[in-house]
C-alpha cells in the first residue's frame, strides 16, 4: 500500500473538537515527520478547516469563499469548464463524468505553507467548500440512480470517490502519505464519503456529554451494533453501513478515542452539576463500549505491541527523542513502565501509560486486550479540557507558532500551551 496512513476525525455529535484536533495532529505529524506528505481533507461544509490554513488573501478578504466561488485559483478543463480547486469541485466532476485522465489529482491541493510561511512545508489541503451540502443533495440521487452517471455501480464509486482521490495521491512514487479528514457531525453522504476514505478513525468525546446512548447512536449509524429500536432493524436495508456491505465498501475500524475530562471535574465527583454525568455514570458508559468490543472486535484496529522488552530510558533517549515540538520547544523524553491487569483506570494511570509507553521500532506482534482495563489502556486517551484555551486561539491566528509568538501573558496560558503541546506528541506517538 502506498499509505501510510489515513484517519476520519468523526464523531456524530457538534462541538467535539473535530475540526481543532485535525488542524493541530496534521501540523505536529508534519512537523514531527518531514519525509512524509501530510494530505488535510476538509469534508465539513462550514469549511473552518480550510479557514483556519488559508486565512485571508493579501486584501483581508476570505481565502476560502473566493475559491468556492471561482473569483481566485479556478480550475479549467478543455479550455472552458471552470470549476473550483476546492472538495466540492473534485467530488462534482468525480461523481458525474469521472476524473479526467489529463487532470493530475494534486492540481485540487494547496500548500499550506505558502499562504502561512510558518507553517509546515509537506503540509497539503484538499479545500472545503460552502457548496457540499447542496453537491450532497445531488451526489445522494446520483448514488440512487443508473442512469445519470457512468458507472456500473455508482452507489459504491460516488461513496468511495475520495478514497479514489487519496490513493491516486499515495501512488506517486516516492511519496509516503499520510491522511487526516476533517468531518460533518450529521450523517449525510458528506460523512459517508470521508469515513469510507479513512481506514481508521479517531473519536473525540466529551466526559460532559459522555453517556450510553451516544455511543449507542454512533455504533448504530456507521456500524448497526447495539440498535436502540425495532425501526433501526426493519429499517436496515436502508441504512449506510447495510449498504456498505451490500456494496463491498470498506468501513473504517476505530483505532483511538479521546476523551476530554470534564469542565468541572470536582462537580462530577460529588455528582451535582446539572446534565454532568458522575464517576459511576462514567465508569457504566466505558464499560458498554467495552461489551460492544467483546462482541465486535473486528471494529476495531488490531494494534501492534513490542515482542521484545521495552528499552530502557537510557537507550531510548538516545535513539528515539523526538523531534521539537511546534509550541514547546523542550524535546520530552519517555520512560520505561508497567502495568498489571490490576492497575486501577483512572484519566491519571491511564494519561501515565499513554505518555510512557510507546512502541519502539523493535520486532512486534498483534494483540487484542482481553480485560477492561486493557482496552481502557489501548483504546482510550483522555486528555484535559484546558487544552481548548491554546487550541482556539490557535485556529483562530492560523497557527499554532502564532499563538507562542504572541502568547498570553499569563502563566495558566503557558501550562495550558505545554500540556497542549504533549497531548498532541502523544497522540502522534500513537498513530
């Protein structure tokens, strides 16, 4: 395969993080990886991805609008067709006539780093557009109809139209991609679309809203696990992950969930504080996920452990340090530790294996948690809420170098840059 990697950023419920955590994971990957291209997907019709690399254009007008509109950067085929660089203009053309054998792909990409010079240079994004929700109205008749398209199975080729896209990029020789996508929270054929091009899907979730039935929900839209009603089921033919299967769609399998703590944490201790779940609601949600796992593991990424002991301290500052960082520029270190199945879970042992425990390049070999506490350990990450603060401020000036450069002068904003900067290296550790 010529993919290093592709991951969907999804979750089904707004205001989780998505576009955030996939505007700062592609930047530190690139900067942590320069011999790799990082390719940015922006699938959400608001387009705050593309917003947040693009900027303004040298008048202070919107980067973004004018390229969906065809005022700046047009695309021309056969000398007359115009349609925009943009993801609706690939998906247009793609989903109705094919992509032309003369139009190389990358013609659609923007380099990141010439809008923002202070951004990572292998950096490159594939632009929304305000038009996909109204190009999703058309592609969904599309997929229903045989005769509007050229295709013998049009359901699974305008689905799979961006997986088509991200592995005509990783066929170029010499290049080794690595894919991040941005995605809508309604489930419309927008989100089909970005999930079926991802083999691997990174959930943010929310202590705050955490409860049984979203995981419900999410499991039943992009799997059909754990159906809530008897509609779901006489409905299922219907459904997108029956289609997908009727179709030989590939779904993508879930490979890390990120669980934010919550806003109030000693609220939810003592179990006050409005809709905030506490401890015990908490512990009974990760533990329907985890019964979802027993029954169907093959949703999830099978990851790989070192066969041989993890090196000490010593040998792995030596061959592993990592690269610096994009907002704290001391290099962390990693340490040897263990952790029995009677470890107890909790964000702070489960925060401490995460950032001590990484894969060196050593032999390895599959493995599937067989207890709770192991899949806590492989699957879930939590992270602290505090890390909003940097991260807004960071899409909002287009960088996050830009938010150091000009940091807040207080020292909460500092702790909040630095532990900001270690979530983001520790999950690129794990991906």
């Amino acid at each position: 395969m010529p993919l290093e990697g592709s991951y969907a950023v999804w979750n089904n419920r707004g205001g989780s993080g998505k576009t955030n955590l996939t505007y700062h994971l592609a930047i530190k990957y690139a900067y942590r990886n320069p011999d790799k291209t990082v390719l940015v997907v922006d699938m959400c019709p608001q387009a705050d991805l593309s917003h947040a690399f693009l900027g303004d254009d040298e008048d202070g007008h919107d980067y973004v609008s004018q390229i969906g509109s065809l005022k700046k950067d047009p695309m021309i085929l056969d000398g007359q067709q115009r349609i925009p660089r943009t993801i609706s203009g690939y998906l247009d053309i793609y989903t109705s006539v094919g992509l032309p054998n003369n139009v190389d792909p990358r013609t659609f990409l923007f380099n990141v780093s010439k809008f923002n010079n202070q951004l990572p240079r292998n950096v490159y994004l594939l632009c929304g557009d305000q038009s996909l929700e109204l190009l999703s109205k058309a592609m969904d008749l599309k997929r229903s109809s045989n005769t509007i398209t050229p295709y013998a199975n049009p359901w699974r080729t305008i689905t799979q139209s961006l997986r088509a896209f991200v592995h005509k990029i990783g066929e170029r020789r010499g290049i080794k991609l690595m894919t991040f996508i941005d995605t809508n929270s309604s489930f419309s054929i927008c989100t089909e679309i970005a999930l079926t091009a991802a083999d691997r899907l990174i959930l943010p979730v929310s202590e705050d809203h955490l409860h049984r039935n979203g995981f419900e929900y999410l499991f039943s839209l992009l799997y059909g696990f754990s159906q809530p009603s008897s509609i779901y089921y006489y409905y299922r033919h219907y459904s997108f992950y029956y289609r997908a299967d009727e179709n030989g769609v590939k779904l993508p399998k879930i490979h890390l969930i990120l669980c934010k703590l919550s806003s109030n944490n000693q609220e939810m201790k003592i179990g006050i504080g409005g809709n905030t779940p506490t401890a015990a609601e908490i512990e009974k949600c990760w533990h329907f996920v985890y019964d979802i796992y027993t029954k169907h593991r093959d949703a999830f990424e099978i990851r790989t452990i070192p066969s041989s002991p993890i090196p000490s301290s010593n040998e792995r500052s030596t061959s592993m340090t990592p690269r610096l960082s994009s907002i704290s520029m001391t290099p962390t270190f990693h340490h040897q530790h263990r952790y029995s199945a009677s470890t107890p879970v909790t964000p702070a042992t489960i925060s401490h294996f995460h950032n001590h425990t990484t894969p060196s390049n050593h032999s390895a070999e599959q493995y599937q948690p067989q207890t709770f506490e192991d899949f806590m350990r492989q699957y879930v990450m939590h992270i602290g809420n505090e890390t909003n603060v940097v991260s807004r401020i960071a899409v909002k000036s287009h960088s996050p170098l830009l938010a150091v450069k000009h940091p807040h002068p207080s020292h909460e904003y500092q702790n909040c840059a630095q532990t900001f900067d270690k979530t983001l290296n520790d999950i690129v550790e794990r991906i």
